[in-house]
C-alpha cells in the first residue's frame, strides 16, 4: 500500500523518462532502504514497460558515466606518463651535462 501511495512522487507514470530516471537517483541518494523496497514492490503497481524504460534508462547513464570515468583515467595514465618521460630527459639531460662538463675540466 505504501508503495502504491508513493507511486506518484518516485515513478510518476506521465512524467517523462529523465524526470523518472532523476526522481530515482534522487530517492536512492536521500534514503537508500526505502529506495529499495519501493522499487522491489513497485512491479506490482507500475506497468512492466515503464520499469523496463526505467532501468535501461539507468542503465545508459552507468554505461556513459563508465565510458567518461575510463576516458579521464586514460587522459590523466597519458599525462602522467608524458611527465614521467619529460622528468626521466630533463634528468638524462643534466646528467650529459654534467659528465661533459667533468671531461671539460680534465682537458
């Protein structure tokens, strides 16, 4: 019954899909148990087609979130990496100066 009740508040069925996908996420991120039992009973008062629009909806943002989390960990391994071979030549470098100005002095 209670799910039933807030049915319209967290599954509004003539909303749009993002306005339904952001109602999820906001009831998960504010209370989590009543989250979960909401949407474990919400099959029984919400048509089947609506909560398969729901979880492919959410589905797609994890995929993309995914696909944005890789692509910065790529972006930020790339520039770490470009650092690290910028250090090791500055290093390699002053170290060729160093034993060029040793030779230099022996003459």
């Amino acid at each position: 019954l209670l799910t039933q009740l807030l049915l319209n508040t967290y599954l509004p069925l003539k909303a749009e899909l993002t306005e339904q996908i952001d109602r999820c996420i906001t009831f998960i991120q504010v209370n989590k148990p009543a989250a979960d039992i909401f949407y474990t009973k919400v099959h029984k008062y919400a048509p089947i087609a609506t909560i398969c629009k729901l979880i492919i909806g959410l589905i797609k943002i994890l995929v993309s979130a995914s696909n944005q989390s890789k692509k910065l960990q790529d972006s930020i391994d790339s520039s770490q990496l470009n650092e690290s071979k910028r250090k090791h030549s500055e290093t390699s470098t002053n170290s060729d100066l160093q034993k060029n100005q040793s030779q230099n002095k022996k003459l």
